[in-house]
C-alpha cells in the first residue's frame, strides 16, 4: 500500500485522542504502560462529551460510562487485557471506578492528577461567587441527562439508566437481586478479589439470559430451550461460581468468545463440579489407601 504525503496544514483535519505529555516525562508515571495511557487519553476524550451532555453528579463532577466491552472495541483486546488497563489506571489513581448495583455499568470518573492547585483556585472562586453555578449547573444536567443523545456516546439502548421500560427494570431488579442472595456474591468478592470483574461479568450474563424472550438459548453449540436454561441458572450458588473462577484461571487454552464459555460453563457448572470432586476424591483415596 502507497501513502500519500502530508502537504501544508492537511494533518490537522484529523481529529486525535489528546494524551498528557506528563504521562511520559513525570517519574511517577515512568511504570504506567503505553495502552494504558492510551485508554486514559480515550476517556479524557469520552469525558468531554459527557460535559457537553451534562453528565455530572450530585458534587458536580462529570463521569462517563466506559465499560470492559468498550475497552475491548477501543483497544481491540481481549477481556483480560481490558480488565488489567482499567485496574492499572485504578492503581496510579487516574480513574475511580463507582458501582451502581448489579447489572448496571459503573461510572467512571476520569482524575485530574495535576488538580491540587486547580481544585484549590476553582473552590476558592465558588466560595466568592454566589451559589448560582452550582445550582445552574445541576438543574441544566437534569433534563440533559433525560434527553436521548445516546449516539454522541454510543450509549445502548438498554442501558439501565436511560431506559423508559419501567416493566423490564422491575424484572432485573429482582432478577438482581435474587442472584445477588442465591450466589452470595458479597462473600465472593471478599474471597476472590482478583476475580472482581468476572463476577459481576457473570451476573450480568445470568441476569441478561434469565431476562431473555427468547425461546432458546445456545449452550456450548446446542440450542436449550430457554426455560430448562434459566432453571439451571435459577440452582446455581457461590460455590459453582467459585468453581467456574477455579477453571477460568486453569485454562491455558485461549477463549475466543467469553460469553459463550462461562454460559456453557455455568450451565454444566453443577454436572461438571460433582464429577470433578468425585474424581478427585477417588484419587485421593487410591492414593492413601494401603498396598497389599
């Protein structure tokens, strides 16, 4: 392939992702990997739409929604990749991640590591200005956040905050919530720290597909009806998801389509784990049993 050359001014017609130049030059970010100072210079461009959009919260501070899979279209990774930018940008305090409750996706609050002078001199402004801007700035974000500007973010349709299906809502919400109990997914965030975001990656999967209209389902490469689907899912509890977690890290095989390797893992998980202990109990005991 032959490429033209640059003539004059034609490279500014592009438009470019911004990354601070800090990044690569203050010590402190010496150990910060290149793609994850590329996804920072991404969300910092995502932040600027949700301004414009008037994405703030409560405090006035604008977040952006930023999931895995848009990390994964973004940077064409894979989830585990995704996963371990997002972290690293957590671990160097350039992000701050906030749960909203199972099945909707976090916010994302992109952090202005140079802010220690500017936060001081905008707080002192606000202290000597009336309370107008704060109050402006809220009621403005209000009806804008309710208005369907969703290609300027590449928001779904069905995400949970701007959604108007209130029946649909009252649906996952228990289907959250029952999860939420039958998996004790408190206890398996405190036992399985590393494994934070695949857990909340297979709430959401059991919710979505205990959710579905659809008459089947496709488990590892066979259409289920979606009934005998979801009563399977509707029986699983932490210790088939700890064991999922548990085959998830064996696996040196590469998996090409996640979704369908924890649906299938999942829907086995029970079968699959009985057969495994069994297994391991009979060689334990061949093992300790005395010779003749």
């Amino acid at each position: 392939m032959t490429l033209d050359y640059f003539y004059g001014q034609a490279g500014e017609l592009f438009s470019f992702f911004r990354i601070p130049k800090a990044l690569f030059q203050e010590q402190r970010f010496q150990d910060l990997s290149t793609d994850a100072k590329t996804l920072y210079g991404i969300l910092l461009d995502r932040m600027s739409l949700s301004v414009k959009n008037g994405w703030l919260d409560e405090q006035n501070r604008v977040f952006i929604i930023f999931t895995i899979e848009d990390v994964k279209r973004a940077l064409c990774c894979a989830d585990n990749k995704a996963t371990k930018l997002l972290r690293e940008l957590e671990k160097f305090g350039l992000i701050e991640r906030k749960r909203r409750g199972l099945g909707k996706p976090s916010l994302v609050y992109v952090k202005n590591f140079s802010a220690d002078s500017s936060k001081a001199r905008f707080q002192n402004r606000e202290n000597h200005e009336s309370g107008g801007f704060k109050s402006t700035s809220q009621d403005l974000a209000k009806p804008r956040c309710n208005k369907t500007k969703r290609n300027n973010t590449e928001m779904s349709d069905t995400d949970p905050i701007y959604s108007d299906e209130n029946d649909w809502m009252s649906e996952r919400e228990q289907l959250e919530e029952y999860f939420s109990q039958s998996l004790e997914v408190d206890l398996l965030l405190r036992l399985c720290p590393d494994d934070e975001d695949t857990i909340y990656q297979i709430m959401d999967l059991l919710v979505d597909t205990c959710a579905t209209n659809r008459k089947t389902l496709r488990i590892a490469g066979d259409d289920k009806p979606a009934e005998v689907v979801r009563s399977r899912f509707m029986k699983l509890n932490a210790d088939h998801v700890r064991f999922v977690l548990k085959c998830l890290a064996e696996n040196s095989s590469p998996i090409r389509n996640m979704k369908q390797y924890l649906l299938a893992s999942l829907y086995n998980a029970p079968t699959t784990m009985q057969l495994t202990y069994q297994n391991q109990m009979n060689h334990d005991f061949a093992h300790d049993s005395p010779r003749g």
